[in-house]
C-alpha cells in the first residue's frame, strides 16, 4: 500500500517544469561517502494483509477478564460518543490553530476544556494540556521553583512512582534538588503522608511541596494542612490528583492547592498500553505568564464575532526560544477534546455516579477478601477507589492468577520493597460483583 | 445539584457570555455557543448502573470519606443530553481545516494524508484495551509491536538502539540532551561541556531545550547557501562544546551537503551530533543519520510516519541512538527474552506466527547509566500502532516513493512560483520550499500575514509563514506526497493569482480572510485582558 497519487506521466511532467531528467537528481545534494547504504525493510503489505498482522499483534495480547489494576491507569466506560467526536477528520486531521480563522473548532473546544478543568479543580487558569500525569507534574514542580526562585522540591513518597521517576528526570536538567518526604506505609500505618514530616522537609529553600490526592495507595491525604504546611514556609503546593475522584473529593483550590497536575486518563480515555493520554495542569491567575505549555484565550474580530486564539505566547519556544518557559511545543489535543467530551457527556451526575460506583466497588472488593479471609487492609486510612491489601504470598498468587486472565491489581513492592504481600486494587464502575467473586475464588484456590 | 445556569434568558446564541478579552466595539456575535449555554438543570446524556444491594452493603462498612475532604459544591460541568452534544461538536468540527477537507502545505509539519486502516488498528480492543501495567505474559502482542517498531525505525534510520518514550518531538529533544549530559559526565567533561550549538535557521525548541538541560544555547549562522557556516561551527566548536542539533534537512527545506564534513568536526571535538528528525520525510532511504555518523535524532511519528496531528497531539517523538549513547536510553525497554531476534523478524515480516519468542520490559535499573524515565509507562502507544502499521504498508519501496514524492513536489512547487515569489536560496530543495514575501511587502505593502488569510478564502491552508526567521516575510511550503499534481497545480494557480492581486488590488488582500467563520482576530487584546475560561453562573 502507498499513498502516492502520482502516475507515471505526472513525474514526468513535474520533473520536466523542474528541468531535471530523474528524480535522482534531486538527491544529487546528498555527498556520496554518507549516502544509505542499505534499507532493509520488509515487503509492502496490502490492506488486507496489514490488517492480517496487526490482528495477529492483536490477538496475542490476552486482555484479562477479571481486572482491579490501576495504579496510575485506570479501566473506565468509554462512552461511544467520545469515540465518535474524536474520530472526526476535522479535528483529527488539523493541526495547531497557527490559523485561527479556519481552526475556530479546535481552539473553542481546547477553551471548553480549559473551562471544565478549572471547574473540577477549583482553580482559576488551566493549560491547553501536557503530555501526560507525569510530565505534567514535572513541568508544575519546575513552575513552582520558577515562583519562588528555589531550587528543591519535596515530593511524598507515596506519590505514584512513574511520577516521582519522570519527577527526577526532569529535575535532573536544571539540577533541581528533590527530598524525599517519607510517607507512613508501615503495615498498620495511616497510608499518607505525615504533616509534620512534611513539615520537616520544608523550609525556605524548597520551591514546593508534591503530594497525591488519593495518593498512590488510594489514601486520602490531609491536603489543607499539607497546604498550610508548604505556605508556612513560603513554598507551593502542587497537588497531584485523579479527575473522576473529584466530583466527591474537595476540588485543590478549596485547599489551597497552588499549582494543580493530573493524568486526565480516566476521562474517556483508552488504557492503550500507556499511551496517548493528557497531563492535566492548573494554577491561580497571578501564576499565568510562568504556566508551560499552550493556552487558548477568547477575543474578537474586527466585525465584533467572538473567536478564540493561542494567546499569551511569549512564554512559549518559538517566541523566547532559550529563554522560554518550557520547550513544550504541542498539547494532547485530541485526547483533551475527550476528556472535554467525556466530562460533557456525563455531566456532574454521571461523574459522581462513576466516583461512587468505584469507591463501592473498592470497598466491596476489600470487604470481600476480608471476610474469605484472604487478606486485610493494610492501611487505616479512608481511601478512595484503591485499597492496599495484605496477602500472604500475594506476588506468587498474582502470577497464578494472570496464568488464568485475573489481573490481581498491582504488585506496589518493586517500588517499594518495604511493601511485601501487598496487593493494590482498584475498582471502577466497570468492576462488576461477579468479578469480586472471581478474584475471592481464584485467591481461594492459589496458597 | 447543578450550578449550570443559563448565561443568557432564553436565547440559544450565547450572547452575553463571560466574555472579557476585548474592550468595546458593538454586540458581540458567537458562531457556535459554548456548549454550557446548552446545558439545563437535569438533563443526562450518559447514566451508570446502581450499585448492587450487596456490594452496598459490603462498602457500608467500610471507612467513608471524612467530611473535610469532601466536596460541597458539585462542578459546573454542562448538562447536556448527546444529541445535543454531538451537533455541538459536529458543529465545531465544521470551523476546521484539516486534512482530509484540502490542501495543508504547512512547512515543517509533513501534513500528509493519514491512512485509515491505522486508525482500525489502534482501535482493535486487544491493543486499545491493554494495560501498560499488565503482567508481560498479557501483553506480548504490545511488546512484540514496540520491539519490532524499535527493529523498523532502526533500520530506517541507522542508529543502533531505539527508545520509543518521548510524548513528541520536543520530548525526543530533552530526552536526547539529557542523554549527551550523562555521556559527557560518565566521562568526567561534565563540568567542561555547557554549550549547545544550535544554526540560526532551527525550530525554537532546540535552544529550549538546551536551557532546560542547564546548556548554554550558541547560535551558528547560516551561509549565503542556506547550509550552515562551517568556519562558523569550527570556529565554535571546542571542549565546552556538548553537542551540535542540526535538522538536517534544514528549516530551508535544503540538505545540509557539507554533512559528513559537519559531522567530522562535530566528532572530533569530542561533542555529541544530534539531528532534529523533523524533516525525514524528505530522505528515506536516501540518508540514513545513524550511519552517517550522527549520535541522536528524534523521529516525529506525527510527521513522516502519518499518525493524525489531532489538532496539535498526541504526537510520538522516538529517538535513535550510537552505540555510545546506548547506555543512556529511558528505560524500561521492550526486550526480547526468549527467541532468536533474526527469526521474529522474519517471522513478522512474512505475517507468520512469532508465539515461540518472548518479549518483557526491561527491569528497573537494569541500566545503571540510563536517564530514567522521561514519562510514564513506554511511550504514546497508539502511535506506535499506527506508525508501524504505516511503515509495514509502505514497506522499503513505499517509503523510498514517499521521500522520491515529497521532494518531487516541493521541487515543483519550487520551479512554479519562482517568477512570483522572491527565492532567497534558489537551489534544488527537499521536501519543502521556502520562499520570502518580501517583494509583495516592498512594492505593494502587502505582507505575508495577509497573503496567508488570502488563501484562507479558497479552501486550502496556508504554508507556515514567519519561520524560518532567517527569512524575511518567510512562507515555508511542504507539499508532501500525497497531493495529487491537479491540486498542486491549484495551488500554484492561486499563489499566482495572489502575487497578481498584490500589484491590482491590494486592499482586498488586507481584508481577507472573508468567507472563513471569524475574520482575523484580536490577538493583542486576547493577550492583553486573558479570557482563558467560561465561568459558569452559580446558584
């Protein structure tokens, strides 16, 4: 399959207008000690054969029947309408609105989204979207010590690994600081983050204070005074946080939160193995020309029609170049334009409906095992929709259980060895009762 | 409990919305409401099953959540049933251009057409619904498609190892920065190496990401060719010298035919060569950066491998790397653990089964010299779907014809306008052209903002303008491969017409666009008074 439409005749005629005899000629540029040597790709497929590979690609992943994993990723309703916006040629195949009089579809959308991202954070300003939860945690932490002119953060340590890893990569360019504020993960423990070892870590040299609402454990963590913890010391906030949680949760600005990042994933997005997904970012107005990352802002024309543009770009790489606020170039505009589908299509109702069902489910699930006496909870803390439990033996039950398509939620002891025999599950408004009974039995059957 | 009041008594227009971004000048109009002025108290689009007696009863005893941390006000999300919803969007999606409307020769970007059949595959449930958390025994078929892309793009490219991670190009960069850092440091010039030298034509980014990896931007200047200075560059180069980004071919649309010359210069003082991949699509199979001796290059998934621009992302921004930058690639990476690495390939390739061979992700610190992680999980996985789906289209003929096509156009393109616009580097170009308004500007007063809205009126999309910022008045043209030679043909047709109409009737140019749905926009009040978000009216 090519896509070329040229037939022998138009090359012809196009290398004639030019005045060259081959195409060759075109690359005569290239000086011949650095030419390609080799191109050593497979044969052409046809469609139907292209399809036949990736159905084979397809067919090998096994998508389990019975799933609690989340950590980071979760497995929620797409409803079909998301699909069938994001599938629009017009917004797939366009490009950034660099012209606004023929991108007014894109731009209004990315304005909806900033909108309801300031309406489920509490926040005043939200950004056009970053590449993911994490990167967008890490570009918040980097805005914050642009802030306050310091140069370390504090992270808790029960935000989610991935996050605190693309943390420190980032962190490593300019060489900012990071300290480990040690969350109470003990077994019996509370599961968060202490207030007075936050306290602790802070003082006037630290930019921020990260911490993870629920934080990676399903926790629900004390943000107020976590807060007022970071503002004693004239540090920020940036609270990390789940989106469905927060049609029950307290929205970060009520808090005090500062600076706001999110995986917005769990809003219509598929789990596709990681990726694409939306980093989620939000801050207070009076942060707004330190914000990375694109904005769309409404104005009008000259006829008075109200239109929407890229606005506030001398922060932005093409402008200031080595002076910008960040390199980011691109948001995730198709995967924003569902978020801002899916939040539209279900509505404050249907979100906390999505957040209640899951935070049932959560504890139905723990509820179950406790009473097989399969496990207990770890922690004493509330949670929200994951729960740490402790299992006995639970890495090798785990794999039995994948051998079978059960996905026993996350094996959290890799990041944390401390944490032996814990299972961490996550349920969902997708997690049916019969799936809690297949987890018991098939925990039953395995020692 | 809604907080969604209508903005305005009655009407559907969305008049009186919270609009602030312009001072004065008459009633505003609005094309398409926001879709908050849809929203009335109680209406539903999608609904969720109760929970189960049971599973009720199961979480009653379990800890709720304190009221501190509890929300009081529910968010002012609409309320909107889909019908209303879709017509919304389908309504917004009209204002669009996009490639599938017409003509996007937006230089730089590889506006390509973006086959459908990858959009069917990224949507088979058994990739769409894979967790990347999944044990690997789940989630062969992910791994296997990751490591046969990683297989692909190096035989594209000729590096020797693939990372796949970076979100997009830009991520690439940082990601390729970030390793020459550690290179230079696992062999004690850390401290010495703080420059990056960057040519006065590339995209912003490079000298962005220069500062955040704590670098030193130094710009090169270009020679009157459009190619780099090499007295310049050698002039520069020394022992605090980290590394050299290059596109390569240039934001001119021009390969650099000093290459080999740069790169030995580069090498041999001691600095890390990086080649900015946006421009591949103009040299497949033709030059291959790995071979040719360059350490780094970042490939744009989004552009030469035609994943869907999406209206500005998700883009994929895999990087390629020398053996001496190996080591320091993010981890994890996909791995074969079990099978002979030339037997899956050619399994794969032949469509025949590949179920003996095992594939895993790399352990954590398997590398101790690796980067970490440069975002979650392994990368923009529906990209890879698609790009490898493409890749495996083309196949080597396909993608040769892809370049061979590109270039031809551009060239054509190059050759027709020529008369009309001013060529400032007039030499065989690649797969974009740049030409420069200035002429237009000097004799007429029309400049290339306003030829740009003047094609807006005819249904195609203007070329990039303003960059590269070498080029006065810049207009920056990629045709790409797969536009017919009947629409090229149009194009140039209304190039013409445009440069005609810039001597007879200038002050029609400086009114368009006028058939679009806004006319040109405020943009100096949108920055001066932000209006970044709809508030909703509260109870």
């Amino acid at each position: 399959m090519t896509y070329t439409p040229h037939t022998d005749a138009d090359r012809e005629q196009m290398l004639a207008t030019i005045g060259v005899g081959s195409v060759e000629d075109l690359f005569a540029d290239i000086p011949p000690t650095v030419r390609a040597s080799r191109f050593a790709l497979p044969d052409p497929l046809t469609e139907q054969e292209v399809r036949a590979e990736l159905s084979r690609l397809a067919d090998r992943n096994r998508i389990p029947r019975v799933s609690f994993l989340g950590a980071g990723a979760y497995r929620h309703l797409v409803p079909a309408v998301v699909g069938e916006v994001i599938g629009r040629s017009e917004f797939a195949t366009s490009y950034t609105p660099y012209q606004p009089e023929v991108s007014q579809g894109t731009l209004q959308s990315i304005y909806e989204f900033q909108s309801l991202i300031c309406e489920l954070t509490g926040m005043e300003v939200a950004t056009a979207s970053h590449y993911d939860g994490a990167t967008a945690t890490a570009e918040a932490a980097l805005m914050a010590c642009r802030l306050t002119r310091r140069e370390r953060i504090a992270v808790s340590t029960a935000v989610d690994p991935q996050v605190r890893r693309v943390l420190a990569t980032y962190c490593a360019g300019p060489g900012i600081e990071i300290v480990d504020v040690p969350a109470d993960l003990a077994d019996g423990g509370t599961g968060l983050t202490p207030v007075d070892a936050a306290s602790r870590a802070l003082d006037d040299t630290v930019a921020c204070l990260v911490a993870q609402q629920p934080n990676f454990f399903g926790g629900i963590e004390p943000m107020a005074d976590l807060a007022d913890a970071a503002h004693a010391e004239g540090a920020k906030l940036v609270a990390v946080v789940e989106p469905t949680s927060l049609a029950i949760l307290a929205p970060p600005g009520s808090y005090g939160a500062d600076l706001v990042a999110a995986e917005g994933q769990p809003l219509g997005i598929p789990l596709s193995f990681g990726g694409p997904y939306v980093g989620l970012m939000a801050a207070r107005m009076d942060a707004v020309r330190q914000m990375p990352g694109r904005l769309v802002g409404a104005t009008r024309d000259a006829q008075g029609r109200r239109g929407y543009v890229l606005t506030l770009q001398a922060r932005e790489q093409h402008i200031r170049r080595e002076k910008a606020a960040s390199n980011i170039c691109t948001n995730q505009a198709l995967c924003a334009l569902a978020a801002t589908t899916y939040l539209t299509a279900v509505g404050p109702e249907g979100l906390r409906e999505v957040a209640e069902l899951s935070m049932i489910q959560a504890r139905h699930t723990a509820q179950a095992l406790e009473e097989a006496g399969l496990g207990r909870r770890r922690f004493a803390a509330p949670y929200f929709a994951e729960v740490a439990m402790q299992v006995p033996n639970a890495a090798a039950r785990h794999a039995a259980l994948a051998a079978h398509g059960i996905v026993a939620g996350h094996l959290p002891e890799r990041d944390y060895p401390d944490l032996r025999d814990t299972l961490l599950l996550a349920a969902t408004e997708l997690t049916r009762d019969a799936d809690i009974d297949g987890l018991v039995a098939a925990l039953r059957a395995t020692r | 409990m809604s907080v969604i009041e209508r903005e305005a008594t009655g009407d559907q227009s969305g008049r009186g919305a919270a609009f602030s971004g312009a001072e004065g000048g008459g009633e505003l109009q609005v094309v398409e409401p926001l879709i908050f002025a849809a929203s009335r108290r109680g209406r539903r689009g999608v609904r969720f099953p109760a929970a189960s007696e049971r599973a009720s009863a199961a979480a009653a005893g379990q800890p709720g959540i304190p009221a501190a941390a509890r929300r009081e006000v529910a968010p002012g999300l609409p309320e909107v049933t889909e019908l209303d919803l879709l017509r919304h969007f389908n309504r917004l999606s009209h204002l669009n251009h996009a490639i599938d409307l017409g003509f996007y020769p937006l230089g730089s970007c590889t506006m390509k057409y973006n086959p459908k059949v990858n959009e069917w595959a990224a949507r088979l449930p058994g990739l769409a619904d894979s967790h990347p958390l999944d044990p690997a025994e789940l989630s062969q078929g992910s791994l296997e498609l990751e490591w046969l892309l990683a297989e692909l793009l190096k035989d594209i490219s000729g590096f020797a190892a693939v990372s796949l991670q970076p979100a997009a190009g830009a991520q690439g960069e940082l990601t390729g920065l970030l390793m020459t850092r550690a290179y230079h440091r696992s062999r004690g010039e850390g401290e010495q190496r703080t420059t990056v030298l960057v040519p006065d034509s590339a995209h912003g980014t490079n000298p962005a990401t220069a500062s955040m990896v704590g670098y030193r931007a130094v710009t090169i200047r270009s020679n009157e060719r459009g190619g780099i200075d090499l007295d310049a560059l050698r002039g520069a180069l020394g022992d605090d010298t980290a590394a050299l980004m290059i596109t390569n071919p240039s934001t001119l649309g021009i390969f650099e035919d000093q290459i080999d010359q740069v790169i030995a210069a580069v090498r041999e003082a001691g600095a890390i060569a990086y080649m900015d991949g946006a421009n591949l699509n103009a040299i497949l199979g033709r030059f291959r950066p790995g071979e040719a001796g360059f350490d780094v290059m970042h490939f744009n998934l989004h552009k030469t491998f035609s994943t869907p621009h999406g209206g500005g992302g998700p883009g994929a921004g895999p990087v390629g790397v020398s053996e001496r930058l190996a080591p320091f690639l993010p981890e994890p990476l996909p791995l074969l653990v079990a099978g002979d690495a030339d037997e899956v390939r050619r399994n794969a390739w032949a469509g025949q089964s590949t179920d003996g061979a095992r594939f895993a992700l790399e352990e954590g610190g398997a590398r101790p010299h690796s980067i970490g992680k440069i975002r979650a999980h392994t990368g923009n996985f529906g990209m890879f779907v698609r790009a490898y789906t493409y890749i495996r289209s083309n196949g080597a003929a396909g993608l040769r014809g892809v370049s061979d096509d590109a270039v031809l156009a551009a060239n054509y393109l190059r050759v027709r306008l020529a008369d009309a616009y001013e060529l400032p580097y007039d030499r065989i170009c690649k797969h974009e052209v740049v030409f420069s308004g200035r002429r237009q500007k000097r004799e007429h007063g029309v400049t290339t903002l306003d030829i740009a809205k003047a094609i807006l009126d005819h249904g195609m999309h203007p070329p990039t303008i303003y960059f590269p910022l070498i080029v006065e008045e810049a207009l920056m043209i990629e045709p790409t491969e797969t536009e017919s030679l009947e629409t090229l043909d149009r194009f140039a047709a209304l190039m013409l017409d445009i440069a005609d109409r810039a001597a007879t009737d200038p002050a029609a140019l400086k009114r368009a666009p006028e058939t679009t749905p806004v006319g040109r926009l405020d943009e100096a009040a949108a920055a001066r008074r932000p209006d970044l978000r709809y508030v909703p009216v509260r109870e």
